[in-house]
C-alpha cells in the first residue's frame, strides 16, 4: 500500500476484555515496530520485528501483550484482559531495512479507550 | 541506555515570532538525530534528522536543528512560526552505537496564538 494502514482508527472497550490491533506495513518493508503513545508520556517502545528474526520484545510492558507478524507482514497487537491504563495511541511503523530510523514510516495510530 | 528529554511539555507562541524546541539526550557513541511532528490525527512525519556532518541540519518546513555534542542537545528551531505549525514535536535518538530502535522523547506540545 502506499502507507502504513493501521485499524480500527479507534476502539473503545470494556475492562477485561481482550483486543487486538492490525498494522498493515508499506510493502517490502522488513522491520515494523510497535509504539504506544500515552497522554504525556512520549512514545513508548513496545516490540520490533526484523524479518524473520526473534522479534525484540523488551518494550512490552506485561505478559497480557503480545504481538506477532505473519509473512513477514501484517502485524496484530494483542492486548488481554486490558485494563484503563492500557488506554492510549498504539502506533505502528515500518521500515526497509533495520537501522533506518529516518526512513520510519508511521501510521495514524490505533486510539483505545478501555472503560 | 539511551534516553531524550524534551523538558517543555507546552510552548506558546505568538504566528510570525521565532520557536526553540529543547532536546537533550543520552547516548553511548555518537547519536543518530531525529525530530518529528504529529498534527492532530496525523501519523508522524520526520522534519529533520542528524548523522554526522554540518551540525547545523536544514528540514522541511523551514525548520532547523543544531547538534551539540558538548551540551548533548539537539534543539529545534524555526525563525517564523505559522498557525500551522501548532502540533507535536518528537525528538528522537538511535543510531549503530547503542539501539536502531529509535527512542522518542515525551514530546513538546506547540500552540500557536493568532
């Protein structure tokens, strides 16, 4: 595609519930990464994926997150029994190749609200 | 381990007056360089980056930074703000010497007065 396609845009569920969010990266990108923007907090590394490499995982905050990358491809997030503090803009990005932090296309991010 | 900080959670300027951006970060070797901007409902979008060189690096929209290693700063500038430019900024550290994974600062928050 011709950018980073992220959904839903927003999601709004329930405390308990599970959820996941889709990362569409452009096209013959190797690396994605996961980042979670809370109100005041920046941007908050959560996992990279390059190619078919271990995924880094040291940014998810707990064992109720995963992720994984089909293909070398689409990527979910997956979040369980989310709670409020889960609430915030989980980003993804892409890049050709690692390294290439100039080159880190993002999307328009996944808003969740978890009431 | 490599870490930004962004000390200014809010500015406020006035459309025509000149905007400094503060940026100062940790980092093992010589750092890669990055600012961002995020407009309301908008993905990122790179306005400059540093890797070596020129410490003074030209971006899009006018803006400009400057590399300082002895201060470990790498300030954003722009001498003529337009009600445009009201969003948010991210500044960004990664490179060879500790992780390509970028890490971005809490940002800085830009409002623009008519």
């Amino acid at each position: 595609g011709a950018g980073v396609s992220q959904s839903p845009s927003n999601k709004v569920t329930e405390k308990g519930k599970d959820v996941e969010l889709r990362c569409d990266p452009i096209s013959g990108h190797t690396a994605l990464y996961w980042y979670r923007q809370s109100l005041g907090q920046g941007l908050e590394f959560l996992i990279y994926f390059q190619g078919n490499s271990a995924p880094d995982k040291s940014g998810l905050p707990s064992d109720r997150f995963s992720a994984e990358r089909t293909g070398g491809s689409v990527s979910t997030l997956t979040i369980q029994r989310t709670q409020q503090e889960d609430s915030a803009v989980y980003l993804c990005a892409s890049s050709l190749a690692p390294g290439q932090a100039e080159k880190l296309f993002f999307g328009s991010g996944t808003q969740l609200s978890v009431l | 381990a490599q870490s930004v900080t962004q000390p200014d959670i809010h500015i406020t300027v006035s459309e025509g007056a000149s905007l400094e951006l503060r940026c100062n970060y940790s980092y093992g070797a010589t750092p890669y360089l990055f600012w961002y901007v995020q407009s309301p409902g908008q993905g990122l979008q790179l306005l400059l980056k540093y890797f070596s060189g020129d410490t003074l690096v030209q971006g899009i929209k006018g803006f400009e930074a400057e590399f300082k290693r002895s201060q470990s700063s790498f300030n954003l500038r722009k001498p003529s703000v337009h009600w445009s430019d009201a969003a948010e900024y991210f500044c960004a550290v990664g490179g060879p010497g500790g992780s390509y994974i970028p890490t971005f600062g809490r940002g800085t928050s830009l409002i623009v007065h008519p």
